[in-house]
C-alpha cells in the first residue's frame, strides 16, 4: 500500500486532457454561449472527469478552458469535445489532446500505485 495516501482504482478507461486556447472575441463567445456550455458539460459528466476554465497565473481574463475526459480513443475524446456548444461556435483558436493517466491527488481520493516498485520500468 501507498505510505501517504490511500491506494484508490484506477480509472477503467483511457483519459485524454484537452486544452482549448480562447480565440480573439472570445469574451463576446464565451457570454453568448454560456447557457449551452454548462448544460452540454452537465449533460457529459460521466465522460468529463474535471471540465473548467483557464486562466495565466495570478491573472483574471480567461484564455481558454481544460478537459480532462474519460474516452476509448483521441478521436471519441475531440468527438464528445466538439459538440460542446463552445468549440462549435468557434471560440477557441487551438485545441490540443493529450492522452493523460490521472494517477493520485484530491480528487482521486488518492493514488493509484501500491508502491513505487510497481511503477518502476513504467515511469520512464
């Protein structure tokens, strides 16, 4: 078992985060569409494991929003990203997608290894 932290089930599919970076006018977007984006991440949370927005450090204006969704593949991740009301309305200027392993903090309740031992060869 984990020394510092209780050991907790890792998450039963792939995980991908996608970063979306605001485009010009996004402000003006983001007001209009605010309504459908909530409803459509309310809708989508067995698919978003943690949605919200970005901002730079210690600054106010937002740049851009964060997913970190459960999916079979990148492709099902962009496919349940895409029809959120923000990237159809074309807020966003980039959008990445990352496979991601979320593997201990707050919100997992803890960490998903037993020991290091069992990570080693896999953290390289």
């Amino acid at each position: 078992m984990a020394q510092y932290a209780p050991t907790v089930p890792r998450i039963d599919s792939e995980v991908f985060l996608v970063l979306c970076y605001d485009d010009e006018g996004s402000a003006e977007i983001r007001e209009r569409e605010l309504d459908g984006h909530l409803e459509y991440v309310e809708k989508h949370t067995d698919q978003y494991l943690v949605a919200g927005p970005l901002r730079e450090p210690g600054a106010e204006p937002l740049i851009g929003s964060f997913f970190l969704v459960a999916a079979g593949n990148a492709d099902e991740a962009r496919a349940v990203v895409s029809s959120d009301p923000y990237v159809k309305s074309g807020m966003y200027r980039e959008i990445i997608v990352h496979a991601a392993v979320p593997a201990g903090g707050r919100f997992m309740g803890g960490v998903i290894w037993e020991s290091a031992e069992a990570l080693r060869g896999k953290a390289s």
